[in-house]
C-alpha cells in the first residue's frame, strides 16, 4: 500500500465485515511517532489473535488474508509494535506504533479520503475518529451527523461533499496550516 | 462546512429535492473494496464516482462494496446494474474511466463495451 491510510480503510473494512456497529479510530502523532488504534465491537475471532497476522490465515471464507500481514510487515521493518485484541462476540482492538523517520514507513496520505470513503460504503455504521496531532485534538463522530441529518442519507453525494470539506479544513488546522 | 447550520440548510434542501424527483429505480454501483481492490485504487475510483455523482447532481444510486471476488489482477472492479441493462463489471478502472462510467453508464445508459470483463 502506497499510503498507511489505506491500510487503514483496508482494516476498517476487516471491521465491517465482522458487522460492527460501533467503530473507534485513533490516531494519535508527534514528530517521533505515529500510533494508531482501531477498536470495533463486531464478532472477533476465536483462539490467538496474532493468527491475523499469518497471511494464509483468514477468518473470512478463504484462504488468505492480507491486510494485517501488510501492517505487519511495515511494523517488523520500521521496527515499531503492534498490539490485536479480539475475542468472539466482543470486538477486535488492533493497534499499531510507529516511529517517524523510518525509510519503509509509508506517508499516513490521504486519511479524508479514507473516512469518506467508508461512510459512503457503510453509512449504518457509527465511525467515531480521533485525531491527536502535537497535543492538538480534532474529534469527528458520524452517529452525531446521522442524528441531525435525520432521514437524509449521510451517504448522500452533496452531503459526503460537505463532510470532506469540513474534515480536511480540521486537518490542516491540527496540523498548524493556515 | 463551517457551521451545523450549513448542514441542515443542505439536510432541508436534499429533502425538498427528494420530493419532487420521480422516483425511479436506484442503480447499483458495486466496488471491490478488499485488500487488492484498496491496493491498486479502488478509494480513488469511489471519491471520483461521488465526486461526478455530486457533480451532475444525479443520487438515485446506491453504492456498495465487496471483497475479493477472484478476479484480484483486474482490480479495481466497479460492477453497474441499472434497471432495463444488463448487470456489467468493469475492469482495470482508473479514476478517469470511473468518471466516463458515471456519465455514459450510470446516468445515459450507454455501456462503455470496450471495459467490460464479465456482463450477465
């Protein structure tokens, strides 16, 4: 993957997939280090959770699985670690360090991109995300768009306009642009 | 964006929209969200499609994703089933492609041949 971000779209749709309702993504960055944290309440797995990491292990119905792996091997290579939670029935919690500065470490990228992206895709799911940047923090919670959209669909294409727009200006802000 | 203000001003005028729009049938628009699909530019496909969508002001689709479904070296897949056409799946979809698809397909109903990997 180009961007980490796309590892994280990648692992929100793991979350979607184990029918989550509830999903929290934090990220949480300084100059030295970036930690990211995604924690769902869909069906987990059963037995060791470091199986996700083997790439011909899948808990969907084939016989390998990728997305994990790939985290993985940019955490072996960068030298960071990463903690998975998951038990059946309770959620999966997977979360991820990385020190900054690290040839193989991709660029976070695109994160907007991969929030839209997955409310368009899974508008019923409630995507709580959680930016720290430098102490600085931005929270985005789409139960409370849901709420105030009432029967409009928040995966409407001139309301995911407007929620793009309103989540990179938030950015630039937590990362000190102008 | 600037205030929740703006928000619901959109929310009333979607709403009054949806009223007086005929309701038709919805067309579906499938994409390959799995691993693969994200890997060779399945996010950028999708922003172009709500972009264009939101462009020519056309929501009466329905947008859903799907994992892998065995065809990974044609990633990215966009699957179009509009009402009266046959389902189509294209392949190998770039951001420009998913553009042309939106305007011609999506929305004029003309199937761009040339694209198409599997058609039922």
């Amino acid at each position: 993957m180009k961007e980490l971000s796309l590892n994280i779209l990648d692992l929100l749709e793991n979350s979607a997939a184990a029918r989550a309702n509830n999903v929290l993504l934090v990220i949480n960055e300084n100059i030295n280090k970036i930690h990211v944290e995604l924690k769902d309440d869909g069906s987990g797995i059963s037995g060791n959770p470091n199986r996700l990491l083997d790439p011909f292990y899948s808990s969907k119905n084939k016989k390998i699985g990728l997305g994990l792996p790939f985290i993985n091997e940019i955490v072996t290579l960068c030298q960071g670690n990463m903690d998975i939670q998951s038990k059946p029935d309770s959620g999966t919690k997977i979360s991820f360090k990385l020190p900054k500065g690290c040839i193989d470490l991709p660029p976070l990228g695109n994160i907007v991109s991969t929030i839209i992206t997955f409310i368009t895709l899974h508008p019923e799911i409630n995507l709580k995300y959680e930016h720290i940047c430098e102490e600085k923090l931005f929270v985005f919670d789409s139960q409370e768009y849901k709420a105030l959209l009432e029967d409009v669909p928040i995966n409407h294409p001139e309301v995911l306009k407007m929620l793009e727009s309103y989540l990179e200006n938030n950015l630039k802000n937590l990362y000190g642009g102008n | 964006m600037k205030s929740l203000e703006d928000l619901k001003k959109l929310r009333d005028q979607i709403r009054d929209d949806m009223k007086i729009r005929d309701k038709g049938e919805r067309v579906k628009i499938t994409i390959g969200m799995g691993t693969t699909g994200i890997a060779s530019g399945a996010r950028e496909v999708l922003k172009t499609i709500v972009n264009e969508l939101e462009t020519r002001n056309f929501s009466d689709v329905e947008i859903l994703q799907t994992g892998s479904i065995g065809l990974d070296a044609k990633e990215p897949l966009l699957t179009v089933e509009k009402p009266g056409l046959p389902k189509v799946t294209y392949g190998l979809v770039t951001m420009e492609m998913a553009k042309r698809i939106v305007v011609e397909h999506v929305i004029n109903s003309q199937i761009i041949g040339d694209w198409v990997i599997r058609s039922s």
